[in-house]
C-alpha cells in the first residue's frame, strides 16, 4: 500500500494573528468584581431563605391541620361505659336454648323482649329514668353476649354497656346540669368507666352517636376506589400511549389534546351530572325503554363515576412520563427487532412506570375526598350495614362526614372529626402504598 | 421449532382478560340484583330523616339478616318529585314528607303511572323561631314575622331594616334571619303556617288575590320571601344555624323543633303570637307553626320490595308518646290520629285525592 | 479480486425529510465477507443512508424512502417483507452506547427471547454465553451477569450492544460511528472486534475518522452532501482517489 494521503496532525502551537494583539486578562480582584461576588452570595442566601420559609409553612399548615384533627376526634375513639347488674332468670324472658346457635337466634332474643328486659334491669338498678342512661343499642351488646355464651343466661351478671349520649357528654363536661348530676352519682357507684374502643372501626352508621362506626363508609370508600382503579388506571395509561406512540400527529390528535388538558379541569360535579345521565338515567330508544344501568347509590356507579373523572390526570401524567423516555432506548430496541408493542411493554412502560404512578397517586387521591360528584348519583343515604357488593348501595368517607356534620344529635360532632382522621389515615396508606410501588419500580431497572 | 418464550406480552394480555372478565360479571351482576328483591328506598324531608332513620336502624336490628333501608335526605320537594317519577326498582318507596303532598305532585304521580299511595302520618313538627339564650327575646306575631321577612310586603320592596320598623314595640336591632333554602319542606312551612296569615292580617287585598285565578300577584306579595339581606339562606345543614346564633345572639334562626330541643341549653323558641314552642304546644296545635309529618307509601310496592309492610308496621309501634321517636324529637300526633294512621297501614288505604290543594 | 456475492444492494436510492431531500440517488453494494466503510463530512448523508438499511427511517414520521434496497435480492421496502425480522436480520450498533437498564444477561438475551430463538433456558445460557465471547467480553463480566448494564464503561457498553446486536444471529450489521465516543484503548478493542466479526457478518461502518476506515475497512464509499460521490477498495481510495472531491476531503482540505 503506498502512502496514505490522509494528512497527520500538525504539531506546535499556532503563531498568533497577524491582526490583533492579545486580549488583556481581566482583573477578578478589583472593587467592582468583590462587590458583584457579595451581591451573589448575598442573593443566594436570600433565596434559600425564602425556600426554607415556604417550606415551613407549608409544613406548619399540615402540622395546624393534623393537630387540630387529632384533638376534636381522638375522643371520637373512647367510650363510657355504664356496669349493668342484670338478672337474667329473674327477667321472666322464656329463650329457648336450641334457637341460639341458628341465625334464627336474633329473632328470636328481639321476639322474647330482651330490649324490654335490659331497659327493666336498667331501671332496677339505677332508680325510675334508668333506661336514659344507658344507650338505646345497648341491648345488643346484651344479645352478642348471650349469643356468645349461653350459659349467662342461668346467672346474675354485670355486664359493661355503652352509656346513652347525654351521659356521655355530660363526662367530657358538655352537658346539663341533670346529666352532670346524673354522671357524678354513677362515678360514686363506680359504675361508669372511660375506654378507648376501637368499635368505631368495625360499627356502621347509627342514628345513636355512641353506637356509630366508620366502618360502612370505609368499605364502601374501598370498594369504590377499587372501581375507579381498575377503569382509570389500563384505560388512561393505554390512551396515553396510544396518543405518545402510535398516534399520527395531526390535526385531530391535537384536538383530542386540547379536550384531555380542558377535561382534567372541569369540576367534579360535572361529572356527576354526567354520571346520573349515563348510568342511571333511562331514555326511550325506537319505542323500547332503557331503563337505569346500574342500581342508584350502589359503588360500581361511584367508581365509574370518579373514573371519568381522574382519567385525564392520569393520561396527561403517563403521557409526559412517556414523553421523557430516551429515544435511544426505543432505537435501541427497535434495532434488535423488537415490535412496536415490545417497545412499549417492555422497555418504554417500564421506565415510564414512576411517572404514570405518580399522577395515579394524584388522581386517586382527589377521587378519595370527591363528595359532590357522589352526593348526585345518590351516594348520600344513611344505611345501617355496610356494602356486602359492588352494587349494594355504600356511601363514602367524605359523604359520610358531610351527613354527620348535619346530624341533631350533639354526640355526633367529635364522630365527625374521628372520621376525619380515619379519612387522613386511609389517603396517607393509600399514598404510601403507590409510593412503595413507585421506589420498587425506579429499582428494579 | 421455534416456541414464543415472551413473558412480558402474555402477562399484560392475561391482565386484561381478567378485567373484562370481572367487568362483565359486574354488569351482569348489576342487572340481575336490580330486577329481583332489593332494600327498601327512602327519600325525603330533612325533618322526618331523622325518624326514618331510627326506625330503618331498629328494623335491622331485629334480626333475620333483613337488607338495610337506604334513607336518603333530600328536602319534600325534592323527595315528591322523585317519588312521583314512576313505579318499578329504581323509583322508591316511600317519600318524608314534612307538609302534605300537593295537587300537582299527585297528578304528576298519576301522569307517571304511579297508582294509588298510601298518606300515612306519623306525627308532628313545630317550625320553631329560635335565638340565643343572650337573645333580645323578641315576642313576634304573625304579621310581624311577614312584614319582616316577605320580599314584597303590601305589594311594595321591603324597606323594614329593624324590628322597629316593622313594628314600634319591638327594639331597633337589625332583622337578621337565618333559615333553610326554598328546597326544604320547613320553609315551606314557614310561609304556609305564618307568612300567609300574617299578609292575610296586614294586607286587606290579600284574601281577594288568593281566590283569584292567577297566582302569582299573591304568591309575590304573601308567600316570596326576601333576599336582599335580612333573610340569610344557610343551606340545608341546620347545625350551622345553631352556631350561627351563638356567634351572633341578635339573629333568629328558622328550624324544626327537634333540633330546638337537642340545643335547648344554649337557645329558646321565639314565641309566635304569644305561644312558646314545645312539646305540649305543637302537640295540641296551638303553637301556629305546628305542622304535620307523613309518609307517603307506592301501594303497588308493597308486594314486590319485601320487608316494606314490616317497615310500615314497625314505624306505627315507634311513634307513641312513649316511644323510640320521641326520644328523638318527635311530637306524637294526637291519640284518634294516630289510630287512624295504623288503621291506614293496617288496610293499605289509599289517599283519597279530593283533600289537596 | 473475485467477485464475492452481495447481501445487500441499493439502487437510486433517495431519503426525504419533508421537502428536504438529505440522500440522493445513492446505489452501492455491501458485500458478504467484508466490511465496507461510509466517510464524509457531517451532515452529508450517510448516517442517513445506512439507517434505510434497517428501515430505521421507518421511525420517523416525515421520512420517506424511494429507489430498492435488496437483503438477498428480496426488496426490503416490500409489504411483504416484515420489519421486526428484517431489524433481526440487520442489526445495528449506535453511535452513543445505549444498553437497556436491565442486567447484562437480560440484555443479551432479550433478542433471542423475543424472536423465538431459545426454546429453553440452557439454550439462552449458551447463546449469551457465545454472544458476549464474540464481543470480547465474557471474560470481564462473566461474574457479574446480573449486574446492570448501565453500570459498565463506555467501552464495556458499547461491546455489550455489539454484543447484544450478535445474540439475535444478524446476517448484516451496521455500525454508525460506533467508537466515536470512546477512548482510543476502548476504539482499539472495538476495531479489533470488528476484524474477528468480518468473515461471519456483512458489517457496514459509518465513521468520520478516516484512519479508522483505512484499517478496518475492505471497501469504502464517500459521501458528500448526500450523493454518493465515489466507491472502491479502501486501498484504492486513500492512495488514488478518483474523484477530485475525494482527494479534497482526504487530504484534509474540508471535513
């Protein structure tokens, strides 16, 4: 092979231009450059004191909310408690013993006036007006014992019952001066004592503000957010893909665009008008009448409902979480012969995964505390036993706050702010958990 | 040969198949559940929502695994309208209702296919004034309350801004009145049992406009009640009332008795031509703005929601004087009456419309 | 020098963005056994050029492709000739080192898996095991399978795609500047790598270091300002271009 042309590389430094001479260094000691550099130290100072005041502020309002929260409702946990000295032979209730281990046995305890029997033994025992102290459910907690132990029912017991509401306000000092008068002769008889009970977990709503429980309205809240999940969250994140990947930009997709952004500000309550029409309205189509879709108040039309209404949050979400996966990830795989929906799924999902969750976490939390939406598809309804399916009629955490809120009874007040709480403990687990799924995905990879 | 060892498509695949699955059971499910046996429904007035509730809870608890009544509390006027939209498993059953049910709501019923119902009530309510118990203690009649709250009072804009300036013994404090929204049954009342007399006694005109045919120099002049200021809309929830008459001991607020009663240690009734509101006084009728309570029932529900016939009877053991529901705040309707309500639910009378107006 | 048969062939082959027109009329062979260079100034088209080899152009929107391109003597732009294959067929090394961020074997075996080519995990073992000989890099990572491949050096990395271009059993593979951002150690060992590939792979380089296309490769094309300007042996070029253009550029007068 003969001498390659390709030239080497020159060697020695270049002479300098003919034209100019060099420039002269600049002088960074002098007054003006000292006063430039304190001037910037001086901004930058300011500015990270100005991050560290919004931060605690925006810390000191959260620490505001959750303490103000804790105080009203923490009460809304314990209970007082009246000793009940209750004579069962002597009652003169005739049970028959086979019945109780049937599920006929409620029936048959109400039908053998075990109500009238406890409201009896409450009299006996503390003076004409007794029944007032104690609640009017607390005869169940009579049936469950006798349910639980028939053997009671040969013996004279004391049994712990809730106190009715008037004595147990009257405890926390918020009461008249009879039921305060009514509290101090009980805690002479040491028959009244104070607990932390966490019925109010596993109790569904009550019209008797000691008896009531959180528990209807939590599961229904689960329920209705599974709903909303499992349409939201493939529906969104395979429209967002769609729209990032395989979509042809134009004018119609730009459209579609614009509608998403538009969409995710629309108010909640839209959405429920939007809900009532579809799901439970009924139209006249060519003479046949279609009537509601889904039963009214039940979760299924709930979830439905809030679906539609956080599926933009997570389609613009997942739709910059996929815009910011490197081209040369899909190139590279495209390389390999991968097809455009192993691109996808594979590699392009996959590293969008923290993105999309992120706007998931944000979406589910707003479809968590939405009343309005609910309050019109009839999610608003007292019931007393909580959703066995997703379309019995449930109500939801937010709502039931909302119908507490309005309740007569005074007893209901520290329930509501309990139930505060239990909604905070639910969005912070919730938010915890995607957090959790979030980390895992980021690692993985 | 050459086997697909993909994992990550057929999981996503299986993922969706599942979906579908649950998702066309669900709707499956939803259909089914609808056209067969459901719980009882409820809609209605605020005022009786709390007695329905006590009576739907005490209902569960007897046992025999009985589906929950759903109640839900919407306002009478609201509650008659979706009554009356028609009959089958996604109307309900019975409507609260805090006044009775009008001619145009029956007719709308009957237009719906609706049928016969059944009127049953079940006791009384008092529309009661309240303010403070550091209040001015106001004593107001009729025609003060109208010349105070109507919008139009003897067919001119109000221009009453004090209690003085409606009537010269009452002291010159601003008329601040706080009450529900024209949705709720209690205003209702409130125009019916004293706004109404009260222009009756004011306005010499006012008994030629109410026989005329058209309706509404009447209705503006009597019943439309004003919202320049003075009457302050708080919305349905009445607790806000109760705390907007402790921050402000001159204002009234405008509620049902029950929910005077709970809070009785921290407000009193206004009495309303010289008659207090209590339980004596609204039981008897001689407090004005005493006003019955009902429950209007679809007959042709009655067979096929089961468990609504023990409903109904189980409401007639509860309202008695002594009974559950009046531990709750309501005023027991007189003895004749309440015989002949269990009477109707007894025989599932039918409401003889002729009586509405 | 005998004729040895061409795997793939281009005629009057023109790429256009839009109304810009970035290829024009280009026809060249890429032979079996050889390696076969594309130098140029930037921006004169021959990236270009080499991703209609793979239909990477495919990818973006306003490209458009006219003229044949034939991978043993089928039309690659035919509709029935199925893209997933043809990438499988024609594999491609990038210019930036881009593994997946998955672990090493994960990243060898991901071709293989997807096409169907391991029907059981030995067999996957034994593919990624030979792939990553062939690349020059199993006796480095042989241990440390599991680790991320976005954890290596910019060498390792860009063997590691070589080596991950090689597991799915390329008839050709196309380089675009593949040791552009590499240290000179790194750039020799890909250079040797691409000697040891030479006779199993119709290899295809794009470079703008001349003296890398004078040693690795057998037959060069110049390119300049999207035509192709002249094409020969590698030797024949850098000693007596024939066209005055070629001469300019290889003696440094632009580019």
């Amino acid at each position: 092979m003969s001498k390659s042309l390709v030239p080497q590389l020159p060697t020695g430094p270049k002479e300098p231009d003919a034209k100019g001479s060099w420039r002269a260094p600049t002088d960074w000691t002098t007054h003006a450059m000292q006063k430039r550099i304190r001037r910037r130290y001086g901004a930058e100072r300011r500015f990270r004191f100005f991050g560290l005041a919004a931060v605690s502020l925006s810390a000191a309002f959260l620490a505001f909310l959750l303490i103000t929260m804790v105080a009203n409702g923490w009460r809304g946990f314990t209970r007082t408690d009246v000793a009940l000295p209750i004579d069962f032979p002597a009652s003169g209730m005739l049970i028959e013993r086979a019945q109780l281990r049937t599920p006929a046995a409620d029936l048959a305890l109400a039908g053998a006036g075990l109500e009238n029997a406890v409201k009896g033994a409450a009299a006996t025992a503390f003076g004409p007006g007794g029944e007032e102290f104690i609640s009017e459910n607390a005869w169940l907690r009579i049936r469950d014992a006798i349910k639980a132990d028939p053997s009671i029912l040969d013996r004279k017991m004391r049994i712990d019952v809730p106190a009715s509401t008037e004595i147990d306000q009257a405890v926390r000092g918020d009461g008249n001066a009879e039921a305060k008068a009514t509290v101090a002769k009980l805690q002479q008889a040491g028959a009244l004592s104070r607990h932390f009970n966490l019925d109010f977990l596993y109790e569904s709503d009550s019209t008797d503000p000691v008896a009531v429980g959180i528990w209807g309205a939590l599961k229904g809240s689960l329920l209705t957010m599974a709903v909303t999940f499992l349409i939201a969250f493939p529906v969104g994140v395979l429209s967002a893909i769609y729209l990032e990947e395989y979509a042809p930009k134009n004018r119609w997709t730009d459209l579609i665009e614009v509608s998403i952004n538009n969409l995710a500000a629309v108010p909640s309550i839209i959405f429920g008008l939007l809900g009532l029409a579809v799901f439970l309205g009924s139209w006249n189509l060519f003479g046949y009448q279609f009537g509601p879709l889904l039963p009214r108040s039940a979760a299924l039309v709930g979830g439905l409902t809030l679906a539609l209404m956080i599926m933009p949050v997570i389609v613009i979400a997942s739709r910059n979480a996929v815009k910011a996966v490197p081209p040369s990830i899909r190139d590279a795989a495209l390389g390999i012969g991968a097809s455009p929906i192993q691109v996808v799924f594979h590699h392009v999902l996959p590293l969008a995964m923290p993105g999309i969750l992120t706007g998931t976490i944000i979406g589910m939390a707003r479809a968590l505390g939405e009343t309005a939406p609910l309050l019109l598809i009839g999610m608003r309804a007292f019931i007393v036993t909580p959703p066995g399916g997703f379309t019995d009629p449930a109500t939801v955490l937010p709502v039931q706050i909302f119908l507490w809120s309005d309740e007569v009874s005074r007893g209901f007040v520290e329930k509501t702010s309990a139930a505060i709480i239990v909604l905070l403990v639910f969005l912070l687990a919730m938010n915890g958990l995607a957090i959790y799924l979030r980390n895992k995905f980021e690692t993985r990879w | 040969m050459l086997r697909r060892t993909t994992r990550g498509i057929a999981g996503v695949r299986d993922i969706f198949g599942r979906l579908g699955l649950i998702a066309a059971a669900a709707f499956t499910l939803a259909g089914c559940d609808s056209n067969t046996a459901r719980e009882i429904r409820v809609v209605g007035s605020s005022t009786v929502y709390p007695f329905t509730t006590a009576v739907a809870e005490t209902f569960v608890n007897q046992g025999g695994g009985r589906r929950a009544p759903v109640v839900e509390s919407i306002g009478t006027g609201a509650g008659l309208k979706r009554f009356c939209e028609g009959v089958g498993w996604e109307f309900p059953d019975i409507a609260n209702a805090s006044r009775r049910i009008k001619k145009s709501e029956y007719q709308l019923c009957q237009a719906n296919g609706v049928g016969e119902i059944m009127e049953v009530q079940i006791g009384v309510d008092g529309v009661a004034l309240a303010e403070a118990n550091n209040g001015p203690r106001l004593r107001l009649s009729k025609q003060d309350v109208y010349l105070a709250l109507a919008a139009n009072p003897l067919g001119k804009p109000n221009a009453a801004r004090t209690w003085r300036d409606v009537n010269p013994s009452l002291p010159a404090i601003p008329i601040q009145v706080m009450g529900p929204p024209s949705t709720s049954g209690t205003r209702d009342a409130l125009v019916e049992l004293v706004m109404e007399p009260g222009c009756a006694a004011a306005d010499p005109q006012a008994n030629a406009l109410k026989a005329a045919k058209d309706a509404a120099p009447y209705d503006t002049r009597c019943k439309r009640i004003r919202d320049d200021g003075p009457y302050i809309d708080k919305g349905e929830n009445d607790n806000l009332i109760v705390q907007g008459l402790a921050a402000n001991p001159n204002a009234l607020g405008v509620f049902g008795y029950s929910y005077l009663e709970e809070n009785i240690d921290r407000l009193h009734g206004v009495p309303i031509e010289g008659v207090t509101p209590t339980y004596a006084t609204i039981a008897d009728g001689t407090y004005p703005g005493a006003r019955p309570l009902f429950l209007y029932v679809k007959k042709r529900h009655l067979r096929a929601v089961p468990g609504l016939a023990d409903f109904l009877t189980l409401y007639t053991t509860m309202w008695n004087p002594k009974g559950k529901l009046t531990q709750r705040g309501l005023i027991a309707a007189p003895d004749a009456l309440r015989a002949k309500s269990a009477q109707i639910v007894a025989q599932r009378a039918a409401l003889d419309p002729a009586g509405l107006h | 020098m005998t004729e040895t048969p061409h795997k793939m062939s281009a005629r009057g082959v023109s790429v256009f963005y839009g109304d810009k027109q970035a290829v024009k009329d280009v026809s060249i062979d890429i032979a079996m056994d050889k390696v076969t260079a594309f130098i140029g100034p930037s921006g004169c088209g021959k990236s270009t050029f080499l991703r209609t080899l793979n239909r990477m152009n495919d990818t973006i929107p306003s490209a458009r492709v006219t003229g044949d391109i034939m991978l043993d003597g089928e039309n690659i732009y035919s509709s029935a000739m199925d893209v997933v294959q043809l990438r499988a067929r024609v594999g491609m090394v990038f210019q930036k080192p881009n593994p997946f961020p998955k672990s090493i074997y994960e990243n060898v075996a991901y071709g293989p898996r997807i096409h169907g080519l391991a029907p059981s995990k030995p067999d996957l073992d034994a593919i990624v095991e030979r792939s990553l000989k062939r690349a020059g890099l199993w006796e480095e990572v042989k241990d440390r399978l599991q680790d991320s491949g976005t954890a290596l050096s910019g060498g390792q990395q860009q063997r590691l795609c070589i080596a991950r271009a090689i597991a799915v059993d390329p008839e050709v593979i196309l380089m675009d500047e593949p040791a552009s951002a590499l240290d000179p150690i790194a750039t020799a060992k890909i250079e040797e790598l691409i000697h040891e590939l030479r006779g199993r792979y119709a290899i295809a380089i794009v470079t703008h270091n001349m003296q890398q296309a004078a040693r690795v490769s057998q037959r060069t094309a110049f390119f300049h300002l999207g035509t192709l300007v002249e094409y020969g042996d590698t030797d024949q070029i850098f000693t007596t271009p024939r066209e005055e253009r070629t001469k300019d550029y290889i003696t440094g007068r632009y580019g």
